[in-house]
C-alpha cells in the first residue's frame, strides 16, 4: 500500500486495520484504551469522529510507530504531530553528532546505521573488514549486503544460521510496522540461494549465549556477536527509525586480530 493509498483511506477503516494488525479485538482495544467498546465500534464505522488526542491516545495503545501515528492524524483530518526531518538539517546536528561519536569510538570494531527499510545511513571505518569483496551496489542496503550471493553471503561460515536470524528480526518488523516495503525486501531475501539448512529456532550451540556471525576473513574465521542501539526518547520519524548495530569480538581470536591489525 502507498501512502497515498493509506491517506486515502478513511480513519475508521485504518483503526481496524491496525487494531486487527495487533491481534485484538474491539473488547481488547477498549481494555488497553480504558474506553467504551462501544466508542471503539462508532469510531471503526465512522458514526464518531476522533478527537486529536483520542487518535493520539489510541495511537500510542496500539503500540504504532510514529510514522504510521500521523497516518492516522491525517486520516481523522488532523494535521501530522511528528516531524521528519533530514538527517542533514541544522536541528539534527546533536544526533548526527551522537551518532558520530558511537561509530567512531567503536573502531576497530565494525558498526553500522540504518534506516527503517535497513538501507545503509553510515558506517565507521572497522566495517571495511566486512564489505571488502561485497558488490558496491549492494552497499546501499545492509541486508542485501549480507545475504545476496555477490555479497558477504560466501563469506558466511554459518550462513544457515546468520540468514535464518536476519529474516526473523525483518518478519518481526514487519509484525510491528505493517511497511509493504519490507514485506517486498523479505520476499526478495527469501529468494536468495542458501546451501545450508536455515533453523525455524534459535537454538544455542556448545558454549553459545549469542547467535554469532562467523565470518572467514583474512585467511582466518573471525567470529562476531551484535548489539542494536535505538534512540530512547524519539520525537521525530527520522530519529525512532535509526538504529545503529555494532558489532564485537564474541571470542578471543578476533579481538586480538583485530587488535593487531588496528595497531
């Protein structure tokens, strides 16, 4: 769906949307909301016209994310709450600063930033360990990079278990974005070839706490284990859609080889 589609679409029709999206019934919503399912009902079938804050407040029940809250807003007639401002824009400079900081305090250890469609923001120094080889046009989107055949893919020791990984944190997103954009990127993945069996759980291997990224670099297997990093308090669509992945050592091997090739 477009956003012009959504925007088209009238506020009741959206409320169902999502409030079947989340699973729930109208009794649920109206627990949650401490509202009448009653309300709820005239809302969805459009014999009562929203508030702003009653959008607002069955926004935020609904667990929307901040883009899709001003889908909503405009669909009752109101105007958007959220701002989405350009990365490079001058009230953005404390964010891009921060970021800044984390990537470049990070090195020699890769780290990346991405965007809510997982396509590449920025990137510090150490990720170079990780895109040698890796068909420049794929750079732009971070799991294309991994997992397409002319990527990192062949690289992949544990590609069965990385991929399975990756596509569930993608299905995950989509559950709580309900982005057509990324249902098309996980179709995509799927199609992509994988010689090795891909796990329906995660289940931990001998002395596994952490799903690792094993990695044949350098001649050698570099083993890594990752930590997502969003911002806390977002007010802006730009911002709550960032998240910065960094990525560490998870044995003693590559720490060192990392830290003697950083030296």
């Amino acid at each position: 769906m477009t956003v012009a589609q959504i925007h088209q679409r009238p506020f009741g029709e959206l409320l169902r949307r999502w409030r079947e999206h989340r699973r729930l019934s109208q009794l649920d919503l109206s627990n949650r909301a401490e509202i009448s399912t009653r309300h709820i009902s005239f809302l969805e079938t459009g014999r009562s016209t929203p508030s702003r804050d009653m959008v607002l407040h069955l926004s935020e029940h609904l667990d929307l994310p901040l883009r899709e809250r001003n889908h909503l807003l405009l669909a009752a007639g109101y105007a958007p709450v959220y701002a989405e401002s350009p990365l490079g824009s001058p009230g953005m400079a404390a964010v891009c600063e921060a970021i800044r900081r984390l990537l470049s305090a990070h090195d020699p250890y890769p780290a990346v930033v991405v965007d809510r469609a997982w396509d590449l923001v920025d990137a510090n120094e150490g990720i170079a360990l990780l895109a040698e080889g890796v068909d420049s046009d794929l750079m732009g989107n971070v799991l294309r990079a991994s997992l397409h055949p002319e990527g990192l893919a062949p690289h992949i020791l544990n590609l069965g278990e990385w991929r399975a990984h990756l596509l569930g944190r993608l299905r995950r997103q989509i559950t709580h974005t309900a982005d057509p954009r990324l249902t098309e990127l996980y179709a995509e993945l799927r199609g992509y070839p994988c010689d090795q069996p891909e796990p329906e759980v995660e289940l931990p291997g001998p002395g596994d706490i952490l799903v690792p990224l094993r990695v044949r670099r350098a001649g050698r297997e570099l083993s890594f284990f990752s930590i997502v990093a969003t911002f806390g308090t977002p007010l802006d669509i730009t911002v709550s859609e960032l998240a910065i992945e960094s990525f560490y050592p998870a044995d003693a091997a590559t720490a060192a080889f990392l830290r003697d090739t950083s030296s």
